[in-house]
C-alpha cells in the first residue's frame, strides 16, 4: 500500500501499542491524534480496522 500512495504514513508496532493503551487510559480520540501526530480521522480508522474501543465525544451545543 504505501508504493501506492507514497504520502500516507506507515503505522509502526509501537505507535500501534500506544493507540491500544490510551483509550484505555481515558485518553479521547483528538488527544491520541495529537500524542502519535496523526489526524483524527487516522486514529478513528484504525481503531475501528483493529477494533478498538475510542470514547465518544460530542460538541458541546452552543446557546
């Protein structure tokens, strides 16, 4: 795959761990993006790929 698309960033073993480890930890899905520098969007794809478990979170309603 990433012959394909050269651009992507390649998961390594360890940043695998630690996605496994913080939302066990209590961490939300924007901290461990910030924590592993990947977006959101990668974090939540490849948790659901290995089914892992992320909190839910919801914006706040503005009044």
């Amino acid at each position: 795959m990433q012959d394909r698309y050269p651009w992507l960033k390649k998961w390594t073993a360890e940043e695998h761990e630690q996605l496994m480890a913080m939302p066990e930890a209590g961490r939300r899905p924007d901290e461990i993006a910030g924590a592993l520098k990947r977006s959101e969007a990668a974090i939540r794809a490849r948790a659901w790929q290995h089914g892992i478990a992320l909190r839910l979170v919801t914006q706040k309603r503005k009044p």
